[in-house]
C-alpha cells in the first residue's frame, strides 16, 4: 500500500477508531494515543493490508484489541500493587478491604464452572493470550472468549 492509498483509505477512519477507543479507555488522550499508536502500526504493517477485504472492520477489530491491551496492562499494574502493600506489614483500613475483596473474588472464582475458571485464570493471572491458552486447552478462539465473558458475568453475579 503506498502513501497516497494510506492517506485515502486508513486516515479518514481516524473518527470511528477515537470514538471505539474513548468507549473502551474513558479518556481522551489515552484513545488519541491508541488512534496514533494503531496508525503506526498499520504503516509498519502496509504491505499484509492488500488483502484485507474489509479495511474498517480490520482496523476497528485492531483498535479494539489495543484498547484491550492497554486495558489490561494497566489493571496488571493495579493488581500488583496490592500485594505489595498488603506485605508491607501495615494494617490500614483501605489494605484490609483490599485483602478482603480479593478473598471474596478469589473465593467466587472457586465456584465458576472447572472450564470457566480455568481460562479465566490463564487469562487473568498467568496473562496467556488466547491463543496461548488455545494451544494448551484445544479450544477455539471464538470459545475462549465466551468462556471468559461467561466467567466475568458469572463472578460480577456471585459479588
């Protein structure tokens, strides 16, 4: 794909793909950031983007999994704080609600159905994409992610 083909048909997209990743991220520099880092991307990747037949449902699936990315990042960065200052020695109000909290999750995740806790917990703790977790379970992408979904459904009802 050369420059001009680029200009013409990704660029103008900009709108749709800030308006998926302000959904998913809440936050207007972090989707503009998102915007530019799948462009960059996108340019790296010109060449494969010939034989994509729908280039908006290809960039806004991209977008999509980015925004999850970060997403998740972000909520490894939160989690492993916890433990931390759980260690730390020191017992404050907020440190016992965490721990308690993470009891409770812990707890209703051992009441998930066998397949949906354990995906769930490659998913979650051991940070394994979906086809890592592919790979080792034999299950299909598609089935993954409803197994996921149906878990994170399940536990928000259990809490």
């Amino acid at each position: 794909m050369t420059r001009e083909e680029f200009n013409v048909q990704v660029l103008p997209l900009s709108d749709s793909l800030y308006r998926v990743a302000f959904y998913l991220l809440e936050s207007e520099t972090d989707a503009m950031d998102a915007v530019q880092d799948l462009f960059v991307k996108l340019w790296k990747g010109r060449e494969s983007l010939e034989e994509v037949k729908n280039l908006k449902a290809y960039c806004i699936t991209m977008m999509k999994n980015l925004c999850y990315d970060i997403i998740r990042k972000a909520s490894r960065v939160q989690s492993v704080e916890i433990p931390e200052s759980l260690s730390a020695g020191s017992n404050t109000e907020k440190e016992l609600m965490d721990k308690e909290r993470l009891s409770r999750v812990m707890a209703a995740m051992e009441k998930l159905p066998k397949s949906q806790r354990e995906v769930l917990k490659m998913h979650v703790f051991e940070e394994l994409s979906y086809e890592e977790i592919a790979q080792k379970t034999g299950k299909s992408n598609l089935n993954l992610r409803v197994l996921i979904s149906m878990a994170r459904k399940n536990l928000k009802e259990l809490l």
